[in-house]
C-alpha cells in the first residue's frame, strides 16, 4: 500500500519522536515490566470495567498490556463508580493483583521473585478436536488423551528489570499423537525505563479489538521469539498534540522458522493506538514479512520495508499487510455497549487499501436488564469475490502468512467467513459461557466447521480454581477434500492454584 502506509508511516516517525521527548517526565512511574499474557481471564473483566466508562486511560486492543499498567487500571477503576457487578470484577483483580498494587523498590539491585500460579489441563477427544485447536499459542491438541501441566512465574530487579517464564509439559506433543515434551510457552526479559519498554524473548501478541480473532496478529500461533518496544503506559502529547488523545506505539521484529519456502525470514510490525476520548479507541497496524534464505537484505531493503515502498513490483522487498481497528463504547442507561471493528487489505489500489478483509463485532455487558449476563457476536471475512487465495497468501512468500503451519492472524485463514456467539453468565457458583461458532472456507469444495461449547469455571478457595468444558465439532469437506466429514466431541478439565 505505498501512498495510504507511506503517509502513516511518516507519522510514526514524528510521533516516535515525540514519545521520546515526552517519555522523560515519567521516570516516576517506571515499574514492574512483566506482563498479562495474551489469552489471561484479566482482558474480558478489563473490557467489561472499560464497557462501564470506569477505565478511560486504558488501550486495551494491543496486548500484552504490563502488571504495572494493570494495576493502574485497577486504582483509575476503583476511583469510579462501579456497577455491584464491576466491583466483583475489580476486587477479583485487586486479590489476583494484590503485589503489583504495592510499593515498589526503585533499586536496581533489588530483586523480588514471584510464583505466579501452577496448573494442569486434562482433554479427552473423541475425533480431532478444532475449536480446541486454534487461539491456543500453537499448541495442537488430538484424538485421545492430552495432558498439560505448568506454571509460571517472574522475577523483578528493581523497578526496571523484569524477567517472565512460563514452562509446561505436554503429553503428547504434536500432530503425530506421540511423546512427551517440556516447552517454553512464553519466556523474555523486559527492560524499562522512562516510559520506554524492551522487550526480548518468547512472547505472544494480540493486536486488534476482535475476541475470537483478529486479521493481523493473534496467539493462534506459536509465540514469537522477539524484540520489541513500546512505551507501556499511554500518554498525551504536549502543545496542541494533546488534542490526538493518548497514545501508545509499539513495534517488533522477529524471525520465522526454517522450515518454509525462504528459511528463517524475518517479520516486523508497527502499530499506533490512539484514544482521543474515553470511549473511543483507534488503532493503526502494519506488518511485513522479508528477507529470508536466499533473499537479499540490506539497508535499501530495509527502508522499502520501513516507507512500504516498492510493493507490488518487480523486486518488491515482502509481503505487507496492513489494518485500521476501532472500538466504541456506547455508555447507554438502558443498555451498556461496545462495539468494534476491524478492516484490513492485502494490497493497494490509488494509495488506498483494496483486497479487504474485516471484522466487526458487538459486546453487551448485562444484556437486557440481566446484570449477571455478557453477550457477544463477531463476524469476519476473508473471502474476496474476484480475487481468490489473497489473504495470507504471497506469489513470493509461498508459504504464505503462517508461523509453523498456523495462521498468524485470523485462524480462519483465506477465503473464510466466520461467525462466532457467546454468552456468559456468572453465577454465585461460578461463570458459564456457551459458545457457538460457524466457519467455511474454501471455493470449489466448501469446507464447512460448526462448533458449540459449554464451559464452567469456579473458585474452589482464594487460591484455587476448577474449570471444566465439553466441546463439539461437527466439518464437512475438510480441507477441501469432499465427503470428508468428522465430528469430534471433547471433555476438558482443568485445575489452577495461584501463589
């Protein structure tokens, strides 16, 4: 997209620079640099808080968010004025969070280790299970039994030093249904200082305001072994700037695996997030996957990246993909909602994007009157009429937006359509959700997935925690391949105790 991402990008460059003139007077605020991990119980209650107006400083469509973030946004809620049903929710997250609200240590030899939580996760599939199999951190479970068990836990130097880990063993571990392995799931270091975060190790990313999916970057694949910078706490520009909002800019690169098209080729993103009112959110995302084996990189190559210049030529550095997302809350009495979309091209037509893909949604906290009930729907595309196997597909990169065989973005992949419903229903025994979501996909030959769950999580104690679930897919045509049809049923249980 050379004119429409040329002039983003020219802004990224002017606003990086004043982040970091701007990113100074905050030397007071620097904390813990760990994070929520993606796919963490905290971003549902943190969206149900935002539905409520009670967190009006908060960008949540760029996730990771940092602890130290969290439990800013747990004080600006607390602040507020809190339905009965959002004070449950933030003196949940004060007893879940209740370090990282304390004092923190400003020397830089001080150090402070935390067991975050232990757990184990027993699934029984009767078939090859599918909803099971996608926004998991690439982890593929199948037919029969799988066991996880793991933990993880973070380790502070001060308050501008924080390392994370997060082992587990899985049993068994891969497509082929056999062994055991211990595998990192996520583990890096983070650095911050003045507002300014580096980020670098194994960690998983979410960019966009989608809760099933989203067009450029989810957890449906493995994690990442990255570096990455952001500045953790939004904040607004001086002089006449203020009026942009808050903002928050956040870039990576890491390398793909080796086993592709172009071994070990790298991938970088950018993306701006701008809140010009507590109730609306903005975000503006890119990312590019160059270089590789037997491609050459150089200082040119890198530019064209940076300036998205030379695409859709001769010699073009990559494969570039761009989005704009928005989210809105709508603070009604009668009704409280939110509602979000997110519209994505795959290339460039008169400096605009075309071959777009999107998604949109809508969210109601206590849904008709029923204080205890949070609805969802979300719908999103990528089947373009004319134009067949565009999303996540490359003519150079040929294996195409994939990072071990999983699609980085939406996991429905190309020429799919994907509706997915929820509802969830917090008890005084605990939260059910009932999920029901329809996908097809392919052209010729339809692929078509229907799936439905029932799941329900529980408190045992202050400290330990049930959930429990039975999942069902019924495909038809998988893969393209007609009449080849499975249905899958799947029972999982799973135990946490926090420290």
């Amino acid at each position: 997209m050379p004119l429409f991402e040329r002039d983003l990008v020219r802004r990224f460059f002017c606003l990086s620079f004043l982040l970091t003139l701007s990113a100074f007077p905050s030397l007071a605020q620097s904390a813990d640099s760990t994070h929520v991990p993606v796919g963490s119980w905290i971003y549902p209650a943190l969206e149900r808080l935002d539905a409520e107006g009670l967190i009006g400083s908060g960008i949540l469509m760029n996730r990771p968010i940092s602890r130290a973030e969290l439990a800013r946004l747990i004080k600006e809620a607390d602040s507020g004025e809190p339905s009965p049903k959002a004070s449950r929710v933030i003196e949940r997250l004060k007893r879940e969070f209740a370090s990282d609200n304390g004092p923190s240590s400003s020397r830089f030899q001080s150090m402070e280790a935390d067991m975050h939580d232990v757990g184990v996760r027993y699934i029984y599939s009767d078939g090859g299970p599918y909803l099971l199999n996608v926004n998991n951190r690439g982890d593929v479970l199948v037919n029969g039994s799988n066991f996880r068990a793991g933990f993880s836990g973070s380790a502070d130097f001060g308050r501008h030093l924080g390392f994370f880990l997060n082992p587990e063993i899985r049993f068994p571990e891969g497509a082929s249904g056999e062994g055991q392995e211990v595998v990192l799931v996520e583990g890096y270091g983070s650095l911050n200082f003045w507002n300014i975060e580096l980020t670098a190790g194994r960690q998983a990313l979410w960019w966009g305001p989608g809760a099933h999916g989203a067009l450029l970057l989810s957890d449906n694949a493995r994690p990442f072994d990255l570096i990455k910078l952001t500045n953790p706490q939004p904040f607004a520009l001086p002089w006449i700037f203020r009026h942009i909002g808050l903002l928050k800019l956040t870039g990576f690169v890491t390398m793909l695996e080796e086993d592709r098209d172009f071994a070990n080729p790298y991938l970088a993103g950018l993306r701006l997030d701008l809140k010009p009112h507590q109730y609306v959110s903005i975000g503006f995302s890119r990312v590019a996957i160059f270089g590789g084996a037997g491609r050459h990189v150089d200082a040119g190559v890198v530019w064209d990246v940076i300036t998205a210049g030379n695409e859709n030529v001769a010699g073009e550095p990559g494969n570039q993909i761009a989005s704009i997302d928005a989210k809105v809350v709508l603070p009604f009495s009668f009704q409280k909602a939110v509602i979000y979309a997110e519209l994505g091209g795959e290339d460039e037509a008169g400096a605009l994007p075309s071959r777009v893909a999107y998604l949109m949604g809508a969210y109601l906290p206590g849904a008709f009157g029923f204080e205890r009930l949070d609805l969802r729907v979300e719908y999103a595309q990528t089947y373009i009429g004319k134009y067949p196997g565009m999303w996540y597909n490359h003519h150079v990169y040929t294996t195409g937006y994939t990072y071990d065989g999983r699609v980085i973005g939406h996991h429905m992949g190309t020429d799919a359509k994907d509706l997915f419903l929820s509802a969830v229903y917090e008890s005084p025994w605990g939260d059910f959700e009932a999920i029901l979501d329809m996908e097809s996909s392919g052209r010729a030959v339809k692929s078509s997935t229907r799936s439905a769950a029932l799941t329900w999580s529980g408190a045992l104690n202050q400290k330990a925690a049930l959930s429990l679930g039975y999942y069902f897919d019924r495909r038809t045509n998988i893969d393209g391949v007609a009449e080849d049809d499975e249905d899958s049923h799947g029972l999982m249980a799973g135990l946490k105790v926090d420290f």
